[in-house]
C-alpha cells in the first residue's frame, strides 16, 4: 500500500505561517530560506543557539531579504511555557500558525552502556519531546482555527533503522515515527496533513551543535565524536538543505507521509522489512499455538 497523497489540505502557502523550530541551521533554516523566499510564507525562525540566531537574522537582513517577512527568536523547545508564549506572541504579530515544522534535533553518539540521564534527557526532550510540545502548543490553535494546516516532523533514516552507538537517536527518531504516521490518521478529519521528513545526510552544523549541550543536560562522558573526521566528510557531501527543504515542500503541497529522497537506502530498508516479516510470517501456521498460549 502506497500511504501517500490522500486529501491536499493546503493547496499553496502564500501567507500562511510556519513556524520552524531549529530553524536558525541546516534543515531549518533550508525550510525557512525557501519558505519565505520561494513560497511567500511568513516565516516564525525558532532556535536556542545564539550564534546561530546571528547567523540566520544576518542572512535575512541582507538588502535583498530585509523586507521578507521572517521574525526569529529564541525559544527552548523543551520549556514548554515558553513555547506558548512564543505561539501567543506569534500570532499577535503575524497571525494563526498553519504550518509546524518541528526540525530541532541533536544527535552525540554516545553508547548507550556510557550513556548518562542527562544524555537520553536531551535527546529525548529535544527530538521527540521538543516535537510533542510544538504539537500540544499549536494543534489545539489549528483546530480551532478551522482552516486546515500541516505538521511536518523530522526524523532520520535512523527512524527505520539503528546503527551502532546510536540508541539515544534511534530511540527519539523511531518514535517521530511513531508519533507522525498516529497524528497523520486522527488530524485528517481536521484538513490538518501530518508529513516526516526522512533525511539520510543533509550539510549542516550538527556535529558542532552537539557540542553546544544546555546546563540542564550537562552530566555527560560525551567530549567529542568518535570518527569525527569520517562523520564531517559524510555531513559535507550530504544533501543541501535549501533542496531538501525543496523536495520537503512538493512532498508537503501532495501530503506525503514520507519525505523519503534518499534513493540509496532502498535496500536497507527493504531488508529491515524482511526481516520483521520473516518473524511475523514464522507465526502464520501457527494460529492454535498463539491461541492456546492465550
Ligand atoms: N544533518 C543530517 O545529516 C541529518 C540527517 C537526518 C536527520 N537530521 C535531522 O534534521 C534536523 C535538523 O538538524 P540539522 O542537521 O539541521 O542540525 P543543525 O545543528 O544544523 O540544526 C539544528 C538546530 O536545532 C537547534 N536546537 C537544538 N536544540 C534546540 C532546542 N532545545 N530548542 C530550539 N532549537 C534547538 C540548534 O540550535 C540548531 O540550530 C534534526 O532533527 C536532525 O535529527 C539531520
């Protein structure tokens, strides 16, 4: 079964509102630029990094930009009263958010046998709980709103399967999975379209924003990647965000459950189907066993 392209709830975003979070880097800030610039959105740019923060209100100060409407502030998508507060200040000055990008994510490979709390807290609380909260703050606004929006999650090639060292990602991005597809089948009722962006590499700073951990989660063994050299070469022949964010926005305008453009992973994924298949295809002969077992 195709689950894609069902009903189209919006057709353009011509002055439509997105708010993106994590949007002051890579992804983000690839949906953002084409966004604002592309699709005539008004663009609400939400992230914690300050430096980036500066990076990105340069970029759209520049003369050519300076009248776009794209405001950005800084918001800590797991404070949760701050994202309210951001959403009512939002609103009051741009209007009702029809479109939630949730993009924030960070990823430290730590193994999960030297993993600490604070080193499942932060990717917990900023991939899966940072998307949560960016539901629970918009969502009832849409509805009530009436007039249909789109939710557009990030998760990761590792949404469908794990590599090594990479549970406390893993963990997160599965349950984007997770999260998304459920959303995706309540929320159509409400014209609101859910879609997950399923990126293999993409060239952003997010090796770099690994090492920029907030205070709340500083209790780590994590001082830098293992392989770093390696992992910067894949992020640097990775895809440009400003065409994911393209290829995002077509997926989103057809209502896409996946935003998957990844061609190259077609048979990883296929054999990750395999083999769940194969242990559930085990039990087909074996219905009186299950049922005695009951
Ligand atoms: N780069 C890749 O190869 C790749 C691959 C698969 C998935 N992804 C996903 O793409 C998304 C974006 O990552 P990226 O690669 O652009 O990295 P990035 O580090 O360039 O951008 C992530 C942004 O999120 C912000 N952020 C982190 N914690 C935050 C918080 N608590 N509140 C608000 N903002 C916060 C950071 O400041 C940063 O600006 C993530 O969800 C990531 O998991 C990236």
């Amino acid at each position: 079964m195709r689950e894609t392209s069902k009903e189209v709830p919006l057709q353009n975003f011509d002055g439509k509102v997105a708010f993106v979070t994590g949007g002051a880097s890579g992804v983000g800030l690839g949906q953002a630029k084409v966004l604002a610039e592309e699709y005539g959105a008004k663009v609400v740019i939400a992230d914690i990094l300050p430096n980036r923060i500066d990076e990105a209100a340069a970029y759209f100060r520049s003369p050519d930009r300076k009248d776009l409407p794209v405001r950005i502030l800084q918001l800590d998508i797991t404070d949760r009263s701050a994202f309210a507060n951001a959403a009512d200040e939002v609103e009051s000055a741009f209007g009702p958010v029809q479109l939630l990008f949730n993009t924030a994510g960070v990823s430290a490979r730590v193994p999960a046998e030297k993993a600490t709390y604070d080193d499942w807290d932060w990717h917990l609380q900023v991939n899966l709980f940072g998307a949560i909260n960016g539901v629970q703050t918009f969502l009832p606004r849409m509805i009530e709103l009436g007039e249909g929006g789109h939710i557009i999650n990030t998760g990761s090639i590792q949404s469908f399967f794990a590599l090594p060292t990479t549970a406390l990602y893993s963990t997160s991005k599965f349950a984007i999975r997770g999260l998304t597809e459920a959303l995706r089948v309540d929320l159509a009722k409400y014209d609101i379209g859910v879609s997950g962006i399923i990126p293999g590499a993409v060239h952003t700073n997010s090796l770099d924003t690994a090492l920029a951990r907030p205070e709340k989660f500083k209790n780590t063994t994590f001082s830098g990647h293992d392989g770093e050299t390696a992992l910067r070469k894949i992020l640097a022949s990775g895809m440009d965000p400003v065409d994911l964010a393209r290829i995002t926005m077509q997926g989103v305008l057809r209502n896409d459950l996946w935003i998957f453009p990844y061609p190259q992973f077609i048979e990883q994924v296929e054999e990750r189907h395999r083999l769940v298949m194969n242990e559930l295809m085990k039990w087909q002969d074996s219905v009186e066993t299950v049922d005695t077992i009951r």
